[in-house]
C-alpha cells in the first residue's frame, strides 16, 4: 500500500453465504425501549450509539414483544461495557468494576433483597423478571451461565489490561473470546426470540456445540477485525496482534488478513457442520431449523450492524464499508512495546 498507515480490512459481507434481514418492528420497538431505558436515568440514544438496530439485524423473524426484550438488554450490555471501558486503570477503578459486575450478575435473581448500585442493575434486575415469565428452565440456565462467563471473562480481561496486557496465546486466547465477547449470550437469546422449547438435548450434542462455538468464532473474530483500529490505538490486544504475538514475522496488514481469512473459513465451516447434524424428529428439527437459521442471521448481522455504528469507524463508516480502507490511529503506547512487556512479565513470573 501506498501509506503504511493505512491497512485494508477483509470483505466479511461479500464473502459471507448467509442472508442479511432487518425485523420490520427495528423503528417501533427502538422507540419504546430508548423509553424504557431513558426511565431509569440512563442516556441513550439510537440515533447516535445504534444499539437497536444489531439487534434488529441478529433477531430479525422474531416477535415485537421478544425483539424489545432484547434491545432492552444489549442496550444495557454495550452502554455499561462503554462506560467501564472509559474508566481510568487504577487499584480503585478495578475494585469498583468488580463490585459492579457482581451487581449486575446478582440483579439476575427473583424480585426479593436484591438492592441495585446502578441504574444499570435495576433496570436489568426489572428486566429479569419479565423474561422470567416466558424464559424455558434449561434456556434460564444456560443464560445464567453464559451472563457469568462473559463477566468473569471481562474482569480477567480487565486485570490483563491493568498488568499491561499480557498476550495469550491462540488457542488459549479462542477459548477465553468465546466467553469476553458476550457471543453465547446471543445464541441464548436466539433460543428465548424464537420461543423454543425443544432443544435441550441438542445443545447436549457434540456437532451441535461445535456448530454454536463456530458461529461465536465467526462473530467474535470479526468483531477483533473491526475493533482493531481503536484497540491497538488504546495499546490493547485482541485476535490480530495474538497472531502477530504467536507469529513475530507479520506485520499488521498480514495479520488482518490472516484473521479475515480465518472468519472466512468459519463460514465454510458452519455449513459443514450443519450438514452433519443428526435428525431429532419432526417437532425437533423444525426448531433446530429455525435456531440454526438464527445462528446464521446473528453472523451476517453483526458483521453488518459495525458498518451501520459509528463505533468503529465513526463517521467514516460508509467510506470504510465501500473501500475497506482504514487508517490506523496514532497508538499510545506502540503494540509492540505492550506485546515484549507482556513477554518479559511471564518470563519474570516463570523465575
């Protein structure tokens, strides 16, 4: 390229199989919950953050009732990870994150003691008790257990950015995404938007959690392209500069590249495994039609929605979309002085 500044994003629409759809409810239902969320004191607006509209595009066959549900909640989701990400590191900051995630996991509790600390924590604690009246016992569960997951993932997160970032290694680094990107909890609200009630033993299958951790790669990964540029700004890592850790040879353009192709053959793969799912029946592969169908939608879906957000790309975002062209923001501490101090502290630790 022309401009080492300058680095050329992969094309995840073009090459994506699967279909992008809006839910015809997106303005009605974006409505009522900046309403709701406004009602607790809470600023938002769809206009500016988009919140609504990936929920649109990730839920878009289910019912007005089931979608505002859902806007409701990552509307809370992506305000409060906003609002934690913009505190300052510091031993004081850390303490408080944590006391405030283990709030908002405790909101998620029958109406009863709970005392809130936030406007967050209450309007998710009074948002659980509405789900509570349709949610299935095993869906309930599985929700719970992602919602933890990904808190606990986000702290450990957050404690690796205060100790300067220590890298993970690839594999270690799949695994720990699946949980930090809040992904399974989209592919447990796939199951409640679409009011499925059958699909407790195919979530215990092996090919049928392979095809769901397949999807939340795709979405994860996708989502490190396009957050790269702010992340590396902020001296942060994620999937590209875990590549350029685990493989010092390539620069960031190659290593851009190296995950866009990566997501790419999760495409390829999601369609594999779903060819070799196993019939449950009737009742069952009907629901198992729609979930995977939802599976599906949430990948297009999110990869479209950052295009749709100014939290990528800001106001560029369009120029970006058209020509895939990127330039890098001027980072506060370089990637690789973050990347060899990650290496020097493990092998302190080592000794």
């Amino acid at each position: 390229m022309a401009k080492t500044n300058i680095i050329l994003i992969p094309d995840l629409i073009g090459t994506c199989p699967f279909k992008v759809e809006c839910n015809p409810a997106y303005e009605t239902v974006s409505d009522a919950t900046e309403a709701w969320i406004d009602s607790y004191g809470i600023p938002y607006k769809e206009t500016t953050h988009k919140c609504n509209l990936a929920t649109a595009l990730c839920f878009p066959h289910c019912s007005q009732s089931r979608l505002r549900e859902i806007c409701e909640l990552w509307v809370l989701l992506i305000l409060g990870d906003d609002i934690q990400d913009s505190v300052p590191i510091s031993e004081d900051a850390d303490r408080s994150k944590q006391q405030l995630y283990k709030n908002m996991v405790e909101s998620l509790q029958p109406s009863g003691l709970f005392k809130p600390l936030t406007p967050f924590a209450a309007a998710l604690h009074e948002w659980w008790q509405r789900i509570l009246i349709n949610i299935t016992p095993g869906c309930q569960e599985r929700f719970l257990v992602s919602f933890r997951a990904a808190i606990k993932a986000t702290l450990l997160q957050s404690a690796n950015q205060k100790n300067r970032r220590t890298v993970p290694d690839l594999e270690t680094y799949i695994k720990f995404r699946r949980d930090a990107s809040f992904a399974f909890m989209v592919l447990n609200c796939i199951e409640y938007s679409l009011e499925l009630d059958s699909l407790d033993e195919c979530l215990a299958n092996d090919t049928f959690k392979c095809l769901v951790d397949i999807a939340n790669d795709a979405i994860s990964w996708a989502n490190d392209i396009y957050s790269f540029n702010n992340e590396q700004s902020q001296g942060d890592y994620n999937l590209v500069s875990v590549l350029m850790h685990a493989d010092p040879s390539l620069n960031i353009q190659q290593a851009i590249d190296r995950a866009g192709q990566m997501v790419i053959d999760r495409y390829a793969d999601f369609e594999r495994v779903q060819s070799e799912l196993i019939s449950w029946g009737t009742k069952i592969d009907t629901q198992v039609e729609k979930f995977v169908n939802g599976l599906a939608a949430s990948i297009i879906g999110t990869i479209v929605w950052s295009f749709g957000t100014p939290r990528y790309f800001g106001t560029e975002r369009e120029e970006v979309k058209r020509t895939r062209r990127v330039t890098l923001l001027a980072p506060e501490a370089s990637m690789q002085e973050n990347l060899t101090e990650g290496i020097s502290k493990k092998a302190v630790e080592r000794n």
